[in-house]
C-alpha cells in the first residue's frame, strides 16, 4: 500500500502500479543480496501474484491503481513507467526464484515497451505529449536492460541497451553548455519551450545507470565518459548557499516560472519560482 501522509497515517489502501512493480523488485533484491530470507521471497512474490492478476489489461496495457481487492480504480493513462518497474521486479524475481514464466514475462514487456517508445502516436509517459521523449524514459530501460543482460543473453534487450546509451550520450547531451536536455522530439531536435531544461537528478540518475553498464560491457571510455558528465550535472546544478541539488535547471532563464508540479502518486500541487535574489520561502524546495 503506497499513501502515507506526513505523519505516517495511511490515507487509503489502494495501489500503484508504479510501487507494485518497486515493491517486487525490492523484497527480491533483499532475497537475492541479504541473506536469501524465505520471508522476503514470499512477499515479492505475494505481490508479483497480485500485480500480474489485476494491473495488465486486455489492450496490453497496465492499469495504473487498483483497490486493494483488485478493482480497477483508474485505468491506463500513458504512465508507462509502471509498466518498466514491473518488468525490473519481475527480472529480479525470476533470478530469486528460477520462475522462467517471470523471466519471459519481464523480457516480453521490457520489448512491447520499447516498441511504443519506437511509436509517434504513444505519448511521452514524462510529459504526456505526443512527438517527444524524455531521458528518463531511456533511464528505466537501459536499467531494466543491464540487469537482465547480466543474467540472461538476449539479442533484443541487448538492443533496448544500445538504443538508450546512445540516446543519452549523443542525443540529449547538449555541448553548448555541457549539460543534458531532458526532453527531445523525435528526430532528435530540442522543443524550443524546453530547450535548455536540464533535469539534474534524472541525469545523475541515468549517467550512474550507464556507468553500469559500462561495467557490464567492460567499456572504460563509455564509464569514464559518462562519471565526467555525472560530475558536471552535480556541479551545476548544487546549491552551494542552501544545501541539495536543484530539481531541475532552465539554462539563461533566471527569473523562469516553474508550471505547478503534481509528484506522481499524490494530489499535492507546488509551484517553484527561481530566485533572482532575495531570500527563499522557508522549507521550501527550489528549482532554479
């Protein structure tokens, strides 16, 4: 069950596809790294039974939170990342486990995956629009595809793996100021309202990702390449006067009004405007 409020109070019992496929991963990453306790193993797979027999839909796509019963409570809505994390608990399972049904099912949907992100007409699960992606999109995949490749050989996710290093080292990354765009169209060109948006914890996120994978394919210069371009997004975007790292960074647009932000999962609403000097609201998160 995934909605706590501040205090610790639970708000409901409903559930999230996005936690689902978090929770399988974890409590089999627990088993697998930490003492292999047979009590972990039977809460991942209490919650992988539940999850693949009520969030896949008949469409092919997952329902993004059900009840605790397993009613449908809202259906798809293009939030694929669910989708991913299902596909990395399943894969960190089925190695716990041995359950080859669990493998398949995480490499089968890792690839009907990547085909939609292949697809003009599948929005973008970051932004929700159509013709563009975002990097974090090729995070999830290149982290669900090192960790099955490092069990299991496969041509296609060996592609999925190819596909999103390049993605993030040639495309989103933008020489002019050594930072990468977090969201690109398709054919590879910068949406002109979010040319210069640099997500610094997404691109932390991902470079350490593809530093992995840089281990896994003993590539040095692809590790040191993308440990040089971590650094750079840790530098640029830590706040040196407050403590922390910047959520996100607008590139020359200093006085930028950040859109109202919704953190998925939850119905709270915050706007975040950069500072341009002065003081900030107390216990605040800021972007700059």
């Amino acid at each position: 069950m995934c909605a706590f409020d501040h205090d610790g109070t639970r708000i409901n019992d409903n559930k999230f596809h996005r936690f689902q496929g978090r929770g399988v991963r974890v409590y089999s990453f627990l088993y697998n790294h930490f003492g292999k306790n047979p009590a972990h193993l039977e809460i991942a797979k209490q919650t992988k039974d539940f999850m693949m027999a009520h969030f896949p839909q008949p469409d092919g796509t997952w329902a993004e939170l059900v009840s605790r019963e397993g009613k449908t409570l809202k259906p798809f809505h293009g939030d694929l990342f669910g989708m991913f994390f299902a596909a990395e608990g399943l894969q960190e399972y089925a190695y716990a486990s041995g359950d080859e049904e669990a493998r398949q099912a995480a490499s089968r949907l890792l690839k009907q995956l990547f085909a939609k992100l292949q697809d003009p007409a599948v929005p973008d699960p970051e932004t929700g629009f159509t013709g563009v992606r975002s990097q974090g999109v090729w995070m999830v995949a290149v982290r669900t595809a090192t960790q099955m490749l490092r069990r299991w050989p496969d041509a296609e996710v060996a592609a999925i793996a190819d596909y999103s290093v390049d993605a993030v080292i040639h495309k989103h990354y933008n020489p002019q100021f050594g930072l990468n765009t977090e969201t690109l169209n398709l054919d590879g060109s910068r949406p002109q309202e979010r040319a210069n948006v640099t997500l610094c914890g997404h691109s932390v996120e991902t470079l350490w990702m593809i530093m992995d994978e840089a281990l896994r394919r003993q590539d040095p210069v692809l590790y040191d390449l993308s440990a040089e371009r971590l650094r750079r997004h840790l530098d640029v975007g830590w706040d040196h006067v407050f403590g922390g790292l910047a959520d996100s960074v607008n590139v020359n647009q200093g006085a930028y009004q950040w859109p109202v932000d919704t953190p998925v999962g939850t119905n709270y609403q915050f706007r975040e405007v950069a500072s341009t000097g002065g003081s900030r609201p107390p216990g605040r998160s800021m972007k700059c």
